[in-house]
C-alpha cells in the first residue's frame, strides 16, 4: 500500500481528471490465483477466455487532482502492468507467441503514456516548490537576523524605560525626545519582530520539505521508468522468441528442399521436432511441456503427434508415454 504523503499541494493548480471506477492492481491480485490454477490444469484456452475480459480496453484515465490521487494512479497503473504480463504468458502458454507480442506491445505503449500523464501531473508541482523553496530560503535568510536584531533592539529599549523610570539615568532634553521616538516606533517594531516570528517556521518547513518533496517525485518517476523497462525487456523478448523460431523453420525447410524433400509449410519442421523427445521433455514440468506443444499445434493445427502428446499430459501421463498392448487371448485346451 503506497503511504499517504506528508504535504498537500494546495497552492498547485492541477488538471483532474475522473477516476478509474475499478482498482487494477486489486482485480489482477484477485484473478491471479485463478488463471494460474487454470494453466496448470492445461486449460490455457479457458484462461485466455477469462483473461480477455479482465484487461480494459482503453489505458484507465490518470488522476492527477492530488498528490494522493497521483500515488492512486500509479498503483492502478501498476495494476494495468501487471494484467498486461499475465494476459502475455496465457497467450504464450496458449501457443499464441504473435499474439503475446501484440501485448508486450501494449503494454509498453501503456507504460510510456503513464509516463506522459505523470509529467504533466508533476510539473507544476515541481515548479510551485521549486518556488516555494527559493522564497522561503530567502526570507529565512533574510529575516533571521532582523529578528534578532528587532529583539535586540526592543530589550534595549526596555532596559533604557526602566532606568529612565527609576531615574537612574538622567536625560537630557533631546534624550528625553530620543526616547520618547523609540516608545512610539516600538509597537511597529514588535509587530513586525511576531511577524517573522510566526512566519519562520513555516518557512523553515517549507525549506526542510521540499527536498522531501523533490524525492517524491523523482521516485514516482523512476517507478513509472522501472515499468517501461519491464515492459520494452519483455516485448524484446518475445520479439526474439518468435523470430528465432522462424528462422530456424526456414533455415530447416531450406535444408529439405534442398534434400529434395517436399516442404509442407511448418508441418515438417514440427514433425522434425516430436521424433526427438526430447525437444518436449527437457523443458522440465508438464505445465511447460503443454505450452509447448500448443505452440507447435498453432505452427501445425491438427497434427496428431503433439495432440497425442497434449493429451497425455492432461491425463498424468508422460507425453510420450507408450501404451501397453492388449493381453493376448491364451487359447483353452482341447478335450
């Protein structure tokens, strides 16, 4: 849960815009379980039906009326992230490697529109404090030592009444009207001397927040940076996934028609791939054995090995497990 911030930017204009009426992050950590149960199950079509209909089809507005609304944003914004990777890895877990790109693709578009709104939701907080920090650095600056002076000054004062009073020092006229200039300048002067006095540590504030401030923002930022990065490594990634497949069917389809064997589009190279077992069993856990699979049913729809294959992973078997022959019937004895 994001801490509420310590200051409220009262003085800053902001564009606000509608919130969003659902919380991401709180739909994707509810689903999750959910989704992740239905691919171990190998029911990764079902998953991507349920996925479908858990992702917003427009990036949810930003709001940007307060700093609070802000850090709201950017947890929702997580949340859209967060749908984005999931809905990725059930269409890849589905064998749909293009489609998981398509969304890796969102995602990072996503990512840098967050960053846009962001910008614009944080500038003019950036500037007001930028502001306020100089104007209060000044007057702090400015107006400590003319406290110190005014009280300096009005105790002085203070001390020359009572010794006027108590006759222990004798004026002269013109000091009798000197001190007489003083009473009267004094109330402005301690008007002015609880001024400052009130004013200073809300200056004082001000200057020892902003750098708090400036921290705020600045990782607000690097959080949104955090999830393009995610979001171009997993794009990249993908990309290099589907593109190294299909280099690697036409580099094999090359190599048949060269043997002057006939190519049937991608159905060779996955036939190439089921005679070798191993291709399907070292990927370790049934879980990864299936995507797999459904990713050479999508390259080969319809063929009967990695369907055979699939199946038997769904019912606990090995996916290459052998079927036992049938028993013969032993013929009974003539009498």
């Amino acid at each position: 849960m994001r801490p509420l911030p310590f200051v409220l930017f009262s003085t800053v204009a902001l564009v606000a815009q509608a919130p969003s009426a659902t919380d991401l992050a709180q739909k994707f950590n509810a689903e999750l379980p959910g989704i992740t149960q239905l691919l171990k199950e190998f029911k990764a079509n079902e998953a991507l039906t349920k996925m479908q209909g858990l992702v917003p089809a427009q990036r949810p507005a930003f709001n940007a009326s307060s700093a609070q609304a802000i850090g709201q944003s950017l947890d929702n914004a997580q949340g859209m992230m967060s749908l984005y990777r999931l809905w990725a890895n059930v269409y890849s877990e589905a064998g749909l490697w293009e489609k998981a790109v398509e969304i890796q693709e969102r995602r990072a578009r996503d990512a840098r529109g967050t960053l846009d709104d962001l910008e614009k939701a944080q500038s003019p907080i950036a500037a007001q404090w930028k502001k306020v920090a100089q104007e209060s650095s000044d007057y702090v600056a400015k107006n400590t030592p003319r406290l110190q002076e005014l009280e300096a000054n009005l105790k002085v004062l203070q001390e020359d009444v009572a010794a006027a009073n108590a006759k222990q020092k004798k004026l002269d006229a013109k000091g009798v009207e000197e001190l007489k200039a003083r009473i009267a300048k004094a109330p402005a002067d301690q008007q002015e001397a609880d001024q400052i006095l009130a004013a200073l540590p809300v200056h004082k504030q001000n200057v020892g927040n902003a750098p708090k401030v400036a921290k705020m923002l600045g990782d607000n930022r690097k959080e949104v940076e955090g999830m393009i990065k995610a979001a171009d490594e997993a794009l990249a990634k993908a990309r290099k996934s589907v593109t190294d497949q299909s280099e690697e069917i036409t580099k094999f389809n090359t190599d048949q028609m060269l043997k002057k064997v006939k190519v049937a589009g991608k159905k060779n190279w996955v036939d190439a791939v089921l005679r070798n077992h191993d291709n399907v069993t070292q990927l370790g856990n049934a879980q990864a054995q299936a995507a797999f699979l459904n990713r050479l049913l999508v390259l080969d729809p319809g063929n009967t090995g990695a369907q055979k294959a699939l199946d038997n992973l769904v019912a606990g078997k090995d996916a290459f497990a052998k079927e036992a022959k049938p028993a013969k019937k032993s013929g009974g004895k003539k009498k």
